[in-house]
C-alpha cells in the first residue's frame, strides 16, 4: 500500500494569479496542479494550486520573490 502525499492547497485572489503561479512554479520544478477550490476553503477565484508540503516553504519564497499574489494557503492535507 502506498501512502499518499501530503499536499498545501493554496488560494489566489483571481484566476489570472493562479495561472501565473502555475506557469512559474513548474518552470522551477515544482509539481503544481490547478484544480477548483473545495468550498470549505474559499469561493474567490473558483481555482486553486495544489502542491506538495515538502516544497510549500520554497513555493511561498518563490510566489513573493516573483510578486504572485495569493490568498490563503490550506495544509498539509492528506493527497487525493
């Protein structure tokens, strides 16, 4: 049985913020999947960034080093 990752979900203030994340994200290396927020973490954009908890203290660095402004971020939740 393979355990599953754990995962940060992180929440944007507009879908152009997600899709910016995304693009900057993989260029870096990052596994990163956008996927519609669960409602019990937010109805802003409708999309969030889904990423594993092992990198979410480089991705945070990166976002801000980049200016890619986010909302919230959620985790670690257990992988889907």
């Amino acid at each position: 049985m393979t355990t599953k990752p754990e995962l940060y979900v992180i929440t944007f203030h507009s879908t152009y913020w997600a899709f910016e994340a995304e693009t900057v994200l993989q260029e870096h290396g990052f596994q990163c999947r956008l996927r519609p927020v669960p409602r019990e973490f937010s109805s802003s954009c409708g999309i969030c960034a889904e990423v594993l908890a092992e990198d979410m203290e480089e991705i945070l660095a990166i976002l801000q080093e980049q200016g890619l402004e986010h909302d919230a971020t959620y985790g670690p939740l257990k992988g889907r």
